[in-house]
C-alpha cells in the first residue's frame, strides 16, 4: 500500500471507531483488552493519536518516550467530552500525515520504507484494531478491506513478530506456522528458533511446490496452516476473536499457535 491508501485507510477508522464507542456506551467492557472499558479504549488510543502526530510535526531523531499506561488512562477528556476529544485528536493527526513532507525523518520502531510511510501504516493499523475492540463491546466484528487487512498481516507478523521483544516464551525450536489470506493470495512462514519467531513471506516457490503448505514439518512446508479470509485472519492473530472465528480455519498442530498467541502481543508498557 502506498502513504496516502494508509492515511485514507485511517482516516476511515475515525468515525466508525467513535459510533461504535457511543452504542456500546462508555463504561461497557472491551472483551478483549479485558479489564479495560470503552472509555479507557478512547484515552488510549485519543493518545497514541497525539503521541505518534508529534513524530511528524517535531520530527525527533528517537521515537518519543511516553507515560505509563495508568496515566495515560487518567489523562484525556472529562467523559461527557471524551468521544469529541478522541475525534479531535484522529482529525489533527490525519491532517498532519497529509501535509507532511514525504522525506521527513523521524524515528520509528519498524524497517518501512521512509518515516512518513511507517507513521502512516502503524497509525492505520492501530486504529482499526481498536476500532474492532470498540466494535467488540456490542458484539460486533467489523470487516475489513482483504488488501488492507492483507497489509495488517503482514506488518503483525514482518514486523512486530520479528522483534526480539516478542520472543517465543520458552517455546520448542522447530514447528512452523503458515498463515494464508485466502482472498489475497498472500502468505506467511513463522518459524520458532534460536528464542524467538523467524518470520518471512511465502513466495512462488512455496506456492509452486507444496500449493497446500500445510502436513509434516519440513522445507516449504508447515506444521500448522491458520487459512481464512485476510479480514478475519487480520482479527484472529491480533487475538481480537476468541480461539478461531468460524471463517477461520486450523490444520495440522494446534499447538504451534501457542508462542505465537502468548508471545506476539503488541502493548504500550
């Protein structure tokens, strides 16, 4: 996806993340960022909003060091105000990747192309997975566009899994994982080894020589496959659906999953 797909892709995630907020109500439980409430969900993510628009207007050489999450959830607006103050935050932030210079520099976490690029993919992903979280607390699990959601994939998995500070919890060398977005086309290996999650993307040669991708372990192929439409398989490796969505499905060791679900969990502190 190029930087302006990113920033429509975000600035689409606004409004439904705050209708969403408003029909659960403020004090509903959000499942699955448990014990949060919608509220906290607002605060958290009105910040990041905040946080990651000054990566572009300061441009600092580092990536900004922020509060613990309790303070950040003390923070924000009075509750009566809190949904205008969650929308004011989204609307600044989408105004200032807009208008920014296509090669500022800035500091970021992820490889990505330029700093512009990173800012506006992690900002779009982020707020579509809360936008789901908000959504979750009335029993509703958005869709997602299959590129987009393809792209969130992939940077969950190229890039947040590959980061040591996500590392298999004591997990056994070996097992792979293969993740397919079954209306894209694209895939994924995860491989456990040496402590931490060895990731990389499927190519024609995987695709040309074991189409299935999935049975015993070896070259090409994978111990476990996760198989679905790229939205639900977007949800389901954010944790952001229980077990396995019905849309999602499951071959081969269920337990190579499990590094990967308890190991592969983005948080702010």
């Amino acid at each position: 996806m190029e930087v302006g797909q990113y920033i429509g892709a975000l600035r689409d995630q606004g409004a439904p993340m705050a209708a969403a907020a408003e029909r659960a109500g403020l004090n509903a439980a959000v499942p699955a960022c448990s014990p949060w409430f919608v509220k906290d969900l607002l605060r958290h993510t009105g910040y990041i909003h905040r946080w990651a628009a000054r990566h572009i207007t300061e441009c600092p050489a580092d990536v900004l060091d922020g509060p613990p999450e309790a303070e950040i959830l003390a923070g924000g607006a009075a509750d009566p105000d809190l949904i205008a103050w969650f929308l004011a935050g989204h609307a600044a932030l989408v105004e200032v990747l807009t208008a920014a210079d296509p090669g500022l520099e800035c500091g970021t976490f992820m490889p990505a192309p330029s700093s512009l690029a990173f800012w506006a993919r992690r900002q779009a992903h982020e707020t579509a997975i809360h936008r789901a979280d908000a959504e979750s607390a009335s029993g509703v699990r958005p869709v997602y566009p299959a590129d987009f959601a393809a792209d969130g994939i992939d940077e969950l998995i190229i890039g947040f899994g590959a980061r040591r500070r996500y590392a298999p919890p004591g997990g056994p060398d070996g097992g792979t994982l293969h993740v397919l977005a079954a209306d894209t086309g694209d895939g994924w290996y995860v491989e456990a080894r040496e402590g931490r999650m060895q990731p990389r993307r499927a190519d024609g040669r995987d695709l040309a020589d074991h189409p299935a991708a999935d049975g015993a372990d070896g070259p090409g192929r994978a111990g476990c496959t996760v198989r679905g439409p790229a939205s639900a398989v977007y949800l389901f490796l954010w944790n952001r659906s229980g077990p396995a969505p019905a849309d999602v499905t499951i071959s081969g060791d269920r337990g190579l999953l499990t590094p990967w679900r308890s190991g592969v969990r983005v948080r702010w502190s």
